[in-house]
C-alpha cells in the first residue's frame, strides 16, 4: 500500500475537493488525481464520487478513512521512533517587520515540515543568517532574490472616523490628521517626503514598531495608521481601508540569499508550489 496515496486520500476526504487537498499538500491536483485513480484501481472500489463542488466519499471511502489514518499515524510513529536525535542542521532565517503572522506562519510550518532535520531560528534581517525575507529595497549587491509578493500600503481608518466615508483620500486630507507612526517603513518614508513638499502636518499620536500595534491602536481609535494590504488586516470590520491618491506607497517582499543551499532551495519550491496552486 503507498502511503503517499493514503495521505492524498485523506487530505481530499477531509477538504472535501481535490484542488483543496492539492493546496494542503502542497502538491499539483493532477499527481493527486493520478494517485487517487491508482489506488481506486488496486482496491478495486471507487472511493469518491465527483461533483461539480468537489467530491464525496462512497461507502468504500468511509470504510477506508479511519484505517488509513490509524495506518499513517503508526507510520509516523515508526519514523520518529527511529529518528536520529541531534542530526539538525541549522538554519537561520532573517524576516523583515510587517510581513503579516498569519500568511508567515503558514509559509514556515510548510517550510519546517519539509524539512525535518532542519532546526529553524528566526532573525532580525540585519543579524548574520543564512537566507532573508526581506523588501526589495533592502537588497544587497551580492544577494540573489526570489520574488514572492508584492503589495500596496493603504491609509487604515476607524469605522467611526469622518475619513471613512470619503471614497477617495487626498493628502490634503491628511492635514492634522490624528496618526499613528510605524518605523521602520519604506511606505511612511515615501508618506512623508510627500507631505514635507507640499507642507501638511500630521498630528503623531503614538510611535510604534509593529503592524499588530498599528492595528489596534487604529481600532481604538487612536488615530489612522499605513497598513500593507493583506487579509488578515483586511477583513476586520472595525477597520475602513482607503488609498492615498497620487501617492505611490508599495513593496516587494522575497526570498534574499547569497548563495543556493537545499534549505534556500526546498523554500523556494514551496514558493512555487503556492503560485502553481494560488
């Protein structure tokens, strides 16, 4: 019995859909597919029944689910009774503020579950690591870079704020505006530059570091606050998101590393798997 096929089956009867359980694995829905026919074939029994949202199992894919579970479960108990204790390699990975913790997490737990005799340390960017995650615009000349997002910056304004009826935001608008200052930020820089040219004064409200701060003074109603657009900042209901006009206010996160190593390059595989599969 292969036991990669069991784990795809498993990961498309729990989300129900093979382009679901080709996200959760990580792997392209044909090779899923391909496995799950397979199996299908030396069972003899189908094992789900396709529909337009997805799929359902049969009665041989019930029967089937708990047996495979309890089979894997032992498997991985085999393999980690067995693993050899202290043959980590380190790995020192330098992430640059605001990248979100949601979306990092996700990308991490792929990146560490890959790689299982890989002891990772996270790092500020500036500390000696082997591979950064960083803005562009922190590029070193000898550094290589793999793209991995790009993102605008928007103005991020309490629901109960006069702002947060205005369609579109002006920087005049922003004259003694209640704000909240993140740094360091590539977006805030640009921000004000642009306000010193035309000679609008912010109202600082409070200094701070991180996104998680910004957000929460923001939703107490602190002040307004620059916000790189992702959606687990985005979908907060407390929180209205505008641009500023004429201003423009982006980034461009990657992979930064000066030479290539299996842990650079098992990273950067799991960055194109989530394209391929986006």
């Amino acid at each position: 019995m292969d036991l990669r096929a069991l784990r795809y089956f498993i990961a498309v009867f729990e989300t129900g859909s093979i382009s679901a359980a080709s996200k959760a694995c990580f792997i392209a829905q044909p090779s899923i597919s391909s496995s799950l026919q397979q199996l299908e074939t030396s069972l003899g029994k189908a094992l789900f029944v396709r529909h337009a949202r997805g799929v359902m199992a049969t009665e041989a894919g019930e029967q089937l689910y708990p047996v495979a579970k309890q089979l894997l479960g032992q498997a991985n108990a085999i393999r980690d009774m067995f693993k050899q204790s202290g043959s980590k390699q380190p790995f020192k990975l330098g992430l640059t503020k605001g990248l979100g913790v949601a979306r990092m997490s996700n990308l991490l737990k792929q990146f560490t579950t890959a790689n299982e005799n890989m002891e990772l340390t996270l790092v500020p960017t500036d500390d000696v690591c082997d591979a950064r995650i960083i803005n562009k615009a922190e590029l070193k000349d000898n550094e290589l870079f793999f793209s991995m997002w790009q993102e605008n910056f928007s103005l991020a304004i309490p629901v109960n704020h006069p702002l947060s009826l205005k369609k579109h935001i002006t920087l005049q608008n922003l004259e003694n505006m209640p704000f909240i200052q993140r740094t360091p930020c590539e977006a805030w820089d640009k921000l004000k530059t642009k306000l010193n040219e035309q000679g609008i004064l912010l109202d600082i409200r409070a200094k701070i570091q991180t996104i998680e701060y910004a957000v929460g003074l923001v939703k107490a109603g602190v002040g307004c606050a620059l916000i790189p657009d992702y959606s687990e900042i985005d979908s907060n209901e407390e929180l209205v998101f505008r641009y500023i006009e004429n201003v423009e206010l982006t980034r461009h996160i990657g992979l930064a590393y000066e030479q290539e190593s299996l842990f650079v390059t098992s990273f950067i595989q799991i960055l194109e798997n989530q394209a391929f599969n986006a």
